[in-house]
C-alpha cells in the first residue's frame, strides 16, 4: 500500500532494485539492506561461483526525510574505516529524499526525475519538458497511463484502502477500547481482503497487490 517496488538487470548483469517508500515506517535502512541481501545471494541459483555475481545497487526514492542533514541524496558502498577505501563495487545503496528536492531548484536530471515522481505536473520542472526528449516521452508516458480505465480503477482501490486504513486507525485511537479497535481491524481487514480480490479478477500479479493493500502474499494466495 505505501511501496513500489522496480526490479531491472542491466546489459551487464547489474541487479538494481528501486523502491518507492510513501511513508516512513522506521525500517528504511534495515529494509533496504535486506532487499540487497536477497537479490545479491540470490545470484546462486544460477552461478556457483562467487566470482559470477554481480553488482547489486538498491535505490530507494523516499518521500520522508530519513537523514538529517540538507543533503538530498546519500549514498553508501563498504569502505575502510580510517582510509574511506572502497573494499568492492558489489555493493550500492541509494537514498533518495523527495522533501529535500522540493526545497531546492531543479537543475539536474535527477532533480528532474525526483520532481516528475513527486508530481508530474509540478511548474518547477514544466520548462524542462522541452529540453529533453526523454523527458517528453515520460510526461506523454504518464499521461497515456493514467488515462487507462484499468489504472484509474487501480489507482481508485489503492487510494480507498489506504483511506480506509487510516480511517480505521483513527477511530481505534478515538474510542481507545479494544473491542471497538478489533472491530474496525477486522472491518479494514476486510476492506483489503475484498481490494484484493478485485485485484486478483483483473490479473495482477501477487506482489503487485501486495504492494497495493499490504496483504502478505501467503494471505493472497489463500482467496
């Protein structure tokens, strides 16, 4: 419900895993060192050799401030703890924080790219739409997307079911009584039990509409 998850392979092997967290649940750092640590040994199924893996990069585009520095972009490799010499390559983490973009001008590609995610149609990045093709493939991309029935339908369910989650969160935190918090649990429960069987008649892969309404896939695979 609060992620995206993005898995690509570049023509040289690279595994690079991008993530799009929407709220801060306080397990970023752990979160992300755990996703590496799956893609990147599980580079053994198909090479027994340690010398075949590959480099691994996580990106996670964050849209809380999980640093307290300015800085908008962290980046973090294994390095010597007194020379800063980098051990290997294998290893790249990326943080980067959307509210910390919003402060500064665009000036960048990357700048560029973390407003489009941000807000496609935000004015500090309408007059780089004219700069670069790629760009102007993207905005037309976007549009193209979201005018599919389908998408809006999907977009619809996502945007009811967190609604509803908090919805429900916030009336359990009002009547501060365990039964009435089961209750509305159980309601939000079910919410997402029948989001997700929406999901399911129209195809969607099963991490897709776990990222969507925060179901485990093992609950899914049980409707």
């Amino acid at each position: 419900m609060n992620t995206l998850d993005i898995l690509a392979k570049t023509s040289e092997g690279c595994l690079i895993n991008i993530e799009l967290q929407k709220q801060d649940e306080h397990n970023m750092i752990h979160r992300s060192m755990f996703h590496w640590s799956k893609l990147f040994s599980g580079q053994a199924v198909v090479s027994e050799r340690y010398e075949d893996l590959k480099r691994t990069i996580c990106i996670n585009i964050l849209n809380f401030s999980l640093f307290k520095d300015k800085r908008f972009w962290h980046k973090h490799f294994v390095t010597d703890s007194e020379t800063n010499e980098r051990l290997t390559d294998l290893l790249e983490l990326h943080f980067l924080e959307v509210p910390k973009v919003r402060k500064l001008p665009t000036k960048s590609p990357i700048m560029f790219w973390l407003e489009f995610i941000n807000d496609p149609n935000s004015k500090k990045i309408e007059h780089m739409y004219e700069t670069e093709a790629v760009y102007q493939e993207a905005r037309v991309a976007y549009r193209r997307a979201i005018a599919d029935p389908e998408v809006q339908e999907l977009i619809r369910i996502r945007d009811k079911a967190e609604k509803d989650y908090f919805d429900a969160l916030a009336r359990r935190q009002e009547k501060g009584e365990k039964i009435g918090a089961e209750r509305e649990r159980k309601k939000a429960e079910a919410e997402k039990i029948e989001s997700a069987k929406k999901m399911i008649s129209k195809r969607l892969s099963i991490e897709d509409i776990s990222d969507f309404t925060g179901l485990s896939i093992e609950e899914i695979k049980k409707l």
